[in-house]
C-alpha cells in the first residue's frame, strides 16, 4: 500500500486520473461483459420449443417464455410471433424495429469505453510534458551548474505517467475488442432467430392453405362436368 501510494505520489495528478479513468474503463468491461453473457442461451434449443408451442397453437405460453427470457434475441422472436399473421413484410419490418429499439441497449457504454482508450495515451504523453517543463524549471534556477538527483524526480514522472498511459491504453482496447466480439455474437444472433422464425410462419402458412386448394380441386371438377 505504502509502495502504491509513493508510486502516485511520484506520479502526479496525471497518473491520478489515468487511474481513476481505468477504473471507469473496467467497471464498464464488468458491467458489459456480465449484460452480453446473461443475454446469451442456447438459441436452438430456445427456438425449437417456441416452435412446438406454435405448432400446438399455445400462442400464450410462447410469448410469455420470450418475456421470461429478458433478452435481445427473445425480444426479436416475440415481435415476430406478434405479427405473423401479417405476412412477411410485415414481420420483417417488425422485427427491425425491435432490433433498433435493442441495439442501444446492447451498445450502452461502449463510446465511453473507446473514448477513455484514446485518451489515456494522451494523458501519459501530457505527463510527460509536465515532467519536462518541471525539469527546465529546475536546470533554469539552478543555473549552469545543476545536480542530476535534482531534476531526477521529473524524469522519472514523465516515465511512469508515459508507462501507465501506454498499459491502460492497452488494456481499454483489449476490453473493447472483446466486447465488441461479443456484440457482434448476439446481434448475429438476432439475425438468425428473426430468419429462422420467420421461415418457420411461413412454410406453416403454406401447409395450412394446401388443404383448402386440394378441397376446391375436386368442386372445381364436378362444375366443368
């Protein structure tokens, strides 16, 4: 603890806020991360029982276990199931408009989170600056001649700000990478559940109607007779 503190001392106010802005950066990658991962279930198996609970005509049941999963993808399927009965177009357009509603959900604090791994290299290389004109500061007062232990505590300011920088800079892209790859997981998700469903109430549609072909075929006959 000692040792953390004479770093921040040594530091500076910069590398205070590089901190406090890496925490930020992580509370976000935690928050995110635990959002994009409850979001996620096994969407096949998902699928097949809203599709028995169709075939069943259990419309209820099916859009309250949509409700029961509280999640992107779910809330995709839903929409589907409350406008299949308005043709293909219509589901579709449904359908976006559900996403569109989702997507900043999903995106909530993801700007943030690259804005600060912009910012942090930059922190650093202000540093830096600081620790230098600190150093001229010190040669300027002490004249010509100037110990090196003087302006040593500077260098090494403009060091560790400069370090930090870098290291968080780092890390706040990694934790944007990965959730990044995992918004993209889920949004691919989207697209699937809304494909696949909307398949699924059309080739169900087209079943329903053939039987009522194959009954006006033989009527149509005895009327040519």
């Amino acid at each position: 603890m000692e040792q953390l503190k004479a770093l921040f001392d040594q530091g500076g106010f910069i590398l205070v806020v590089q901190a406090i802005l890496i925490i930020i950066s992580l509370a976000i990658f935690l928050e995110r991360y635990y959002f994009y991962y409850s979001s996620q279930f096994d969407m096949h198996e998902f699928l097949h029982g809203i599709q028995n609970n169709v075939r069943n005509n259990k419309i209820v049941v099916a859009v309250s276990i949509c409700d029961g999963k509280k999640s992107p993808v779910s809330s995709v399927v839903r929409s589907v199931i409350l406008h299949a009965d308005k043709g293909e177009a219509a589901i579709r357009i449904a359908a976006d408009e559900t996403a569109m509603t989702e997507l900043p959900k999903l995106k909530r604090g993801l700007k943030l989170l690259a804005c600060i791994g912009n910012i942090t290299p930059m922190l650093g290389l202000l540093g830096t600056l600081v620790a230098i004109y600190k150093i001229f500061e010190q040669i300027e007062a002490g004249g010509r001649f100037i110990e090196t232990t003087v302006v040593a505590g500077s260098v090494k300011e403009a060091l560790i700000t400069t370090l930090f920088g870098l290291i968080s800079a780092m890390l706040v892209h990694l934790c944007s990478f990965v959730l990044s790859s995992k918004l993209e997981s889920i949004v691919l998700d989207m697209e699937k559940a809304c494909t696949e469903m909307t398949h699924f109430f059309l080739m169900r549609k087209l079943t329903a109607n053939e039987p009522q072909q194959d009954e006006q075929t033989p009527q149509t006959e005895k009327a040519n007779d």
